[in-house]
C-alpha cells in the first residue's frame, strides 16, 4: 500500500462530539467561496472542519500546514500530491513546485496553476487548508490564496482554518458573498452544547462541577477535554481548583509565543477584568497599549476585543489566561513594581466601581486604611447584590482589633453576617451598638439597633432578645428624639412592630407606631425605605392575622419582588408575605407561585435563612388541598434546612407535623410531637408558637375524648390570649373553645365561641389559618348557619372547600337553590322565587312534584310515577307524557334539580331540600341521640327542630288513598317519637320539658286519654293543682262530650283526688 504525507491526510478521531449548530451554520455558508475558520488554540477548529466532511460525504484535497511551512509555493506542491492521491489512474499534469521567481511571477503561475488543478477536480467539492497561521506569515500567501478563489469553480468551496482572524486586506478584495468567516465567539460552546459537551467527556460529572468549568473556560473546547479528563479519576475524588496542566498548555501555545516584555505588559492588564487601551496605557505606562492588544485580538491568544457604537473598544482576557498571567506576575516583575501596579490597578477598579476586585487588591497589599474606606462605602451596595459573603471574608481579613476599634466597619461586617449567621451578628451588633452611644452617634445608634432586631428576627433561635432591645428603643428615643435621619427613624419603628407581633412585648406606645409607620406608608415616595418598611409592617400584619390590612400594602410587596437592586432578604420575605396573603385567601395556587419564587431567589442567593417559613407556607398550602403527602414532603424538606440551633424554627416544624399527624389521624404520635414543639417555643420564648402548639394539643385531646385534659390545656391557652390579645391568638382560642364545646354536645357554649370566632374571621376576610381542619371548619361553620351566626361568611368559608360534601337534609339554613315544603300546601321556591300554580299545564307538573315528594323524592321507577299520573293511559303515552313533562319541571325548578339514571327518577339531594328529607333525617338522629343517652339539649335541639319542621299536615291539600296513607304514617312516626323524648325527660327529672311536649303530643292526637293522665300528674307533682283540672276538664270535654267515650276509673280517680286537695 502506498504511503502519503501526513500532511495531506485529515487527523483521523475516534470519537467526536457532534455540534448541530456549527454544522447547520457550515451548511448554511455552503455556497461561499471561502469559508474562514478563526479561533485560539484548542477550540477545535481542524476536528470542526473533518466533522463537516464527514457530513457532506465530501471529496476533498486536505493540507495540514505546520511550524517548518513559511513558504506559499508548498501549498502548490502539497496541493498537486493531494490531486494524485485522490486521482491515481489519472495522468496529471501538475508541477509540484513553483520555479523561482519574484512574487509577481509566482501569482501569475498560481493563476494558472490553479485552472488546471480545478480542471482535473471532477468529484472534489473541498480544499482545506489547515493551520493558515504558519504560513501567514508569508507575504505571498495572501495573493495566492487570492488567485485560488477568483479561479474556484462553482461547487468548490476552499476552507481555511487559522488562529488568526480573517484578513481585512483579503476580506476587502473579495466580494461579500464569497467568503464567510466563523470566528472564536461562533466556535464556542454556548451554555447547553457546553453542558452537553462536558457530559459526553465525562458522564459522572455532577451539575455543580459542570458550571464550575463552564465558569472557567468559557465555552474554550480545550480547556474544557483537559478539565473533564481530570476529572476522570475512578475514584472522582479529582479537586478540580487544580489546573497546572492547563495552564502548561496555555503556557506552550500563547505565552511562549509572545516575548518577555509584552508578557510583563499583559500581566499588569490582568488586574484588570477589562479596560480600554487606554485605561492599559494609563495602568501599564504603555504607549502602544493599542497597538499590542489589536494583536492579542487578532491573534486570537484568548483576548477578546469588543466594540460598541460612540465608544473605545473593550478588551478582556480569557479567565485561564487571566488567572495564568496572575500567577506569572510576580516572576515577570520586580516586587516593587507589582505592588506599584497593584495600587494604580485598585484605584482604576474603584472609578471603574469594580469594588470587590479593587478591595481584593488592597487586601493582598496589607493597605487596611484604603480597604475599610471602601468597605464602609461600598458595603451596603454590596451586601444587597448578594456579595455579603465575599463583605464577610474580606473583614476576617483585618487584623485583629481592628473591626472592634471602628462601630460603622464593624457594624457592615454584622450585615454581612446577618444572612448566614444572623446569631453572630447581633454580638457583634451589640458592641457596635455601645459605641456608637458612647460617640454619641445617634444614626449609628437607631441603624445598629434596627439590625439587631432583624438579626434576633432572622435567627428563629430566642427571641427573648427582642425585649432587651425594646427596652434599649424606649432609651434610645428619649436620648435622641427624633432620629436625624428620617427614614432610618421611621425602619426602626417598623421594626419594633415586627418585633411585637413575634415576641409579643406591648411597649406603651405600640398603637402609636402602628399608626406612624402606616401614615409613613401611605405619603413615601416608592424606593427601597419603602419597601422594607412594606415588609417590616407586613410581618406584623401577617403574624397578627390581620390580612384585611396586609392587602393594603401589596402592590409594593410585589413590587419588591420584582425588584432585582433589592437585597435578598427584602425580596424574599416579600414572596412570603404574599404567599401567606394568599393563604388567608384559601387562594394555593397563587400562594404555591409566591413560594416557589422566593425559593428561587434563596438558592440564587444563596440564604438559606427563610428556605424553612416558605416551605413549610408550601405545606400549609398542601393542607389546604387536602394533599398530606405533598406536605409531608414539603414539611421534610423545611426541616433539612433547619440548624439544630434555630428553637423557633424546631418549634414551628415539630408543630407542623403534629397538625399533619392529627388530620391524618395519628392522634397519639400528633400529640407527642406538639409537646416536643411546646418545649421548643418555650426556650425559643416564641409566644405565638406557644398559641399555636397549645391551641393543637387541646384540640388533639378533644379528638382523643380527653376531656379533662382538654379543658385544663384550653385554660392554659384563654392565659396565654389574655398576655396577647391579637386577632390570630383570639381566633385559635376561640375555634379551639368551639370545638371542644362541640364535641361534648354543649350548644350553648359553641354558640357562644362562634359569634367571636366568626366575627373576626369574617371582618379579616380569613379562610385558612393555622390548625385548619376540615372536619372542625364543617361542623363549626354547619352550626354557625343554622344559628345565623355570620352566615354569609360561614357558607363561603365552606364553599370555599367544597364543604360539606353532601349539605346535611335538616340545615334550613343553607342556601338551596330549591326548596320544597311539603307539610301543609305544597310551596315550591326555585333560586328565591316561589312557583305559583298558573296555568293547566304547570299544574300537571306541580302535580308530578308532588308524586315525587309523596314517594320519598329517590329513586321512584318511572312506570311508577307515569301509572300513578296517567292512570288511563297507553304505557308508551304515559311515559312520553312523564318525560315531557319531566323535561319541564327540570326547565322550571332548574336541571339539576332532576336526576334519572337507569329508568330511576329523585330530586338531588345537593340541590334540593325537602322538608319531609329533613324530618325523616332527624327522626333518625332523634332515635339515635335517645339510644346514647345523650345529654338533654340535645334532645331539646332535635325535638325542637322536628316540631319545627311538622308545621301541619303532610299534603293537606290532597286526599288520595297514598297521601292519606302516607300522613298517618309520618303522624305516627312524630308521636312515637315525642313519646320517647317525653319518657327521656322524666327519666332525667325535666318535668317542665315533659309537660311542654305533652301539650304538643295532644295537639296532634287530643283522643289519649294517657297523656291527659300524665299530664294531670305532673302538675299535680308540680303543685299545681288547678292547672291539673283544667287538663283533666279538657280531656273530658273533647273524649267524654265530643266523642261520646267514657273516662278510664285511673283518670276520674286522678281528678276527684285533685278536687278534694282544693276542697
């Protein structure tokens, strides 16, 4: 087999990473005639071009140029063995040198040249000539290359790749659509071929070591294959900060090829993350700063030069090549000269407002005066745009003593903490606080008061502190009243509000700060003093329950949120006070949204503080939904982000989970739990956690039947409200008072916890809260209806859930879209309005209503109903007359008033309420609550509630056999069970009860001689003997003179006793 130059045979890969986008771009640019592939060392360029071949199944002649070739005429002779190479058979009549001659002579011949060669090309579609660069250096490569495109033939194109940029000289004499350039920002990989690129290197790279190299390299296609490889170790235990290899390659390809002098140049400019030639000339003292920097560009040593209109050009090294010329700096300069360069480079970067770099520099000088001058300037920008971190290291860089001896550089270290050791920064805090009261510095002193409580705020750890700031705010105002600066003035009330509503402190004038921050609220101007003071005032509102007022202020809460100059925090607990705004509002999927987004902005900036309230406001907005394992889920996830130290944020968890426990119905492991986050509130002197977990544990023992114990935790709960009077305490208590009330039958009590209860929910508009439980929010809200207590609220607070799921049949109250009243006439009221009986027609239907009633209104066959309405009608006429007019009554009570299913008609019990259902349902509780033996007002209720309801008789108005038939049954079913509520009442002694149902039980059958009798000998035993004749007069007037019936012996006894006691 016959060998060839290797120069005429492409680098063959095993492997290459496709790229989509280059080659969509390299078809694109098919049709030009020269296509120019620029880029530094290591961007793939010779494995793109090989790619594209691959992909077009090209024919090619292929020249790789290296360091020796620095003459153009061996592109003819590689050229010409290229052409035997492709064409062997072929008899060629190609030089394969290019005789002597001067550079005129040698274009002339390449013209010619190249006519024969494309004459002989009759498959190739490519020429590639690889590394241009080495032969760049020729003044003769130009025109040639020049005489090649001008003879190229249609359907050959000529590449060229080169780690210089394209020509201007070549770039001029060529029409525009014939030739096109690929540069250095074309070759490199963008974020997602990055990713994908370095996955394919190596699959068991992990996400945070990706964008690390990404960070790195910057798309650069070597840096990235040496980085990957590296981390290619089996045991991946690779420190991937370790980059010598790399830089060794930096070393061989660029440096070495630049001399010593302008590396120097380069080193200085590499303080510098980017300058103009100017700012370089100015740093380095270089006056052809321009001049080496085009070439560096030009070149392509990982320099990039860009431009924008009405402005210098823009230079900026490659962030290797930056942190390579670093290193090498104090090699290539003396020690004075580097620090010299240094200090220029710090003073730049401070106009150039490249704070951090610039301190980074002073750092590294040990000029600790110039470092705190800007520390103290340039802090608080800092600390806002997520560099607290960064503030933090560069104070633990100071000597020691130094941060203690100045209150303002000590105090921005505290800020710097606030975020990620907010403990540790109330110390250092306090002392900041001592001094600048000893100075007499009233700004310092109301700035470093403002911050310490939003340390102790922020910590979740003990707010006991909270009091011994409060009580330093009250010295602090009378020293210095007012605060000199305003907006400082009005944070710190703010923040004494916040304060309040966690710690629960009430200093004296608590009501007028509400009133002063709310005003402030109202007239400032929109800025950042706005806006935290929007979140200061909005956590009191949400810790005190008072979202009707936190509604006020939410525009600027989402404008917060929005806003990216912001610190973090601000913009964080903006996203959680609208999330909890919505939650109040029963509103989860916009809270869920609010959540996520401060989520976000956790992780972008990197505070965790607030990751444990959000995601546990993530669960509470599960728990809305009725989604416990979604919570569940959530709540774990708040309690990984938890430090063992933050007692409140242990308090908060562990009461989450018993509240989950409980509606799960783990009532035991629920209750253990909520003492654990008693004992955490307590040390963490968390108030409002106390409330809650106490409110959990009473309500937890009565789902337990624990009554005693109940009521002694409701005790310690009523003590706890009384210290802390506020709408969120008042509504825990008194929802915890009704329940247990509830579920020990006691009416009157429930009754009483309501209307508060209610009152407060109603006028805050509060549909969800802490300790949420469908099943107390029914019953309670179930009780509130049919006693009218904030009825409108109470049924949309159950609509709201979709409570109850079937409206129970005896609640009146509740807002049916149709009613039907069947004892006495027959009242229809559709939507409100009664149905009058108009016409022939509506009659009919009317008529078939009643059949409907009179069958129990469920379930009745319609051959049933139709034989019952046409009785004389053919089977086929009666039921399309049943479904005509079955049609009818649905268009005049409502459609889905109507259910048929399967050849059955009812009415819908969740549309309709039917007295008769009402009466038959509590003739059933009746029984039952007389089976248990339950107490007396409940029976009173439910008696009650069924005389209410046997108004008169069923149908009166009709007298068919079945509506008869059906009136003396539902009579019966009455008496039999007044007569069982009556026996109930004596055996508890009620002797008034028993005479009051008595009455009722003659009014509906007066021919009983035995409760006349009954009666007579109660008011006998109550001495009321007169009373007694009278009852015995009325029962022998109507038994003895209307119908002719003789009196037992027992009742004439009973009443010559009664005349003889007169006597």
């Amino acid at each position: 087999m016959r060998m060839h130059p290797a120069r005429i045979v492409p680098p063959d890969h095993l492997h290459v990473f496709e790229r989509t986008r280059l080659l969509a771009l390299a078809e694109q640019r098919k049709a030009a005639r020269l296509m120019w592939v620029s880029g530094p060392p290591g961007s793939g360029k010779t494995i793109f071009v090989r790619d594209v071949l691959e992909k077009r199944q090209a024919s090619f002649l292929w020249y790789g140029i290296d360091g020796q070739d620095n003459n153009p005429a061996d592109i003819i002779h590689f050229l010409s063995l290229a052409a035997r190479k492709n064409h062997p058979h072929k008899k060629l009549n190609l030089p394969t040198r290019h005789p002597p001659g001067d550079a005129r002579s040698l274009e002339n011949f390449a013209r010619g040249y190249f006519e024969r060669l494309f004459t002989v090309l009759t498959t190739e579609t490519v020429i590639v000539l690889d590394n241009c660069q080495e032969m760049e250096k020729s003044a003769n490569f130009l025109p040639l290359l020049h005489a090649a495109v001008n003879q190229l033939p249609p359907g050959l194109q000529i590449i060229c790749t080169s780690r210089n940029q394209l020509s201007p000289v070549l770039n001029r004499s060529l029409p525009p659509e014939q030739i096109t350039e690929m540069g250095s920002r074309t070759l490199r990989f963008d974020g997602q071929e990055s990713y994908s690129f370095l996955k394919w290197l190596n699959p068991y790279l992990d996400d945070q070591l990706i964008h690390r190299i990404q960070s790195w390299t910057e798309g650069w296609a070597a840096g990235m294959v040496m980085l990957a490889q590296s981390a290619c170790i089996a045991d991946r235990s690779y420190n991937p900060d370790s980059r010598t290899h790399l830089f060794d390659y930096l070393t061989s390809e660029v440096l070495a090829h630049i001399p010593p002098s302008l590396q120097v140049f380069l080193a200085a400019n590499a303080l510098l993350p980017q300058f103009t030639a100017e700012t370089s000339a100015q740093l380095t003292g270089c006056r052809l700063a321009q001049q080496y920097l085009d070439e560096m560009a030009v070149r392509n040593f990982l320099t990039e030069c860009s431009t924008k209109p009405d402005s210098l050009p823009i230079y900026r090294f490659h962030p290797l090549l930056r942190e390579l010329l670093l290193q090498q700096a104090p090699a290539l300069l003396t020690p004075d000269a580097w620090q010299h360069a240094q200090r220029k480079a710090a003073a730049i970067l401070v106009k150039q407002d490249e704070a951090m770099l610039a301190m980074s520099l002073y750092q590294q000088l040990e000029d600790w005066s110039a470092l705190k001058d800007i520390l103290i300037q340039q802090a608080e920008r800092l600390i806002r745009t997520g560099q607290a971190l960064a503030v933090s290291q560069l104070m633990q860089a100071f000597p020691d003593g130094y941060l203690d001896a100045d209150p303002w550089l000590n105090y921005w270290y505290a800020i710097a903490l606030q975020s990620t050791a907010p403990c540790a920064a109330e110390q250092r805090l306090e002392i900041s606080y001592r001094q600048f009261m000893i100075k007499r510095d009233a700004k310092g002193a109301y700035t470093a008061w403002q911050a310490a409580v939003e340390s102790i705020l922020f910590a979740w750890n003990d707010f006991s502190g909270v009091k011994r700031w409060l009580k330093r705010f009250e010295e602090l105002r009378k020293q210095y009243l007012p605060c000199p600066v305003p907006a400082v003035d009005i944070q710190c009330q703010a923040k004494a509000l916040h304060a309040c509503a966690t710690y629960h402190a009430h200093p004296a004038d608590l009501h007028r700060l509400r009133k002063h921050c709310e005003a402030f609220f109202c007239t400032a101007p929109p800025g950042n003093a706005k806006y935290e003071l929007a979140v200061a005032l909005g956590s009191y509102y949400s810790l005190t329950t008072r979202p009707a007022r936190l509604q006020m202020i939410v525009p600027c809460l989402q404008s917060a949120l929005a806003e990216d100059t912001l610190s973090a925090p601000v913009r964080i607990m903006s996203a959680y006070l609208l999330l909890f705004l919505r939650l109040y509002a029963a509103d989860t999927k916009k809270a869920l949204e609010y959540a996520h987004q401060g989520l976000e902005l956790s992780t972008l900036s990197k505070i965790g503080l607030f990751k444990h309230l959000l995601l546990t406001g993530i669960a509470d907005c599960h728990i809305a939904e009725g989604n416990l394992t979604n919570a569940e889920d959530a709540l774990f996830q708040a309690m990984k982000s938890v430090d063992l130290e933050q007692r409140g944020a242990s308090a908060l968890l562990y009461a989450h989970t018993a509240w989950i426990a409980t509606l799960s119905g783990h009532l035991h492991y629920a209750l253990e739990q909520n003492r654990q986050a008693l004992r955490w509130a307590k040390l963490a002197h968390w108030g409002i956690g106390h409330v809650y977990a106490l409110a959990l544990e009473a309500q937890i023992l009565t789902g337990l039947s624990q009554w005693r114990q109940a009521e002694s935790t409701l005790s310690r709960l009523h003590k706890s409200v009384k210290d802390m009077p506020t709408p969120f305490t008042i509504i825990q208590y008194h929802m915890t008072d009704a329940w247990l009330a509830h579920a020990q039958r006691n009416e009157t009590r429930t009754i009483d916890a309501l209307k508060p209860l209610l009152r407060i929910m109603s006028a805050e508009q509060v549909y969800f809260c802490t300790n949420w439980q469908p099943k107390i929010v029914e019953s309670l809200c179930l009780v509130a209806i049919e006693h009218d207590i904030e009825k409108a609220f109470a049924i949309r607070l159950l609509r709201r859930y979709r409570l109850p799921v079937h409206p129970p049949s005896y609640l009146a109250q509740w807002p049916w879209p149709v009613r039907i009243h069947s004892f006495g006439t027959l009242i229809v009221a559709a939507e409100g309005r009664p149905i009058e009986h108009c016409c022939k027609s509506q009659k009919k239907i009317l008529e078939l209503l009643e059949s409907l009633v009179l069958l129990g209104g469920r379930h009745i066959q319609c051959d049933q109903l139709a034989e019952m309405l046409w009785p004389d009608a053919d089977g086929d006429l009666a039921r399309h007359a049943l479904e005509t007019s079955l049609h009818r009554l649905r268009k005049l009570i409502g459609k889905e008033a109507i259910l048929l299913n399967a050849g059955l008609v009812s009415l819908n019990e969740n549309y309709c309420w039917l007295d008769l259902w009402a009466f038959e349902a509590t003739i059933v509780t009746l029984e039952q609550a007389l089976q248990r033996n339950e107490p007396s007002p409940v029976i009173v209720k439910l008696t009650d509630r069924l005389l209410a309801l046997y108004q008169d008789t069923f149908l009166k108005n009709t007298s068919t056999g079945p509506v008869i038939l059906k009136q003396a049954q539902l009579l019966n079913k009455l008496c039999q069970a007044l007569d069982q509520s009556i026996d109930y009442h004596e055996r508890q002694g009620e002797i008034k009860q028993v005479c009051a149902l008595l009455h009722k039980a003659l009014e509906f059958r007066p021919l009983i001689e035995g409760n006349y009798r009954r009666l007579m000998i109660h008011y006998r035993n109550l001495g009321q003997p007169d009373r007694a004749l009278q009852i015995y007069h009325q029962c022998h007037q109507i038994l003895h003179q209307g119908f002719n019936l003789q009196l037992s012996n027992e009742t004439r006894l009973l009443a010559q006793q009664l005349q003889q006691g007169q006597d």
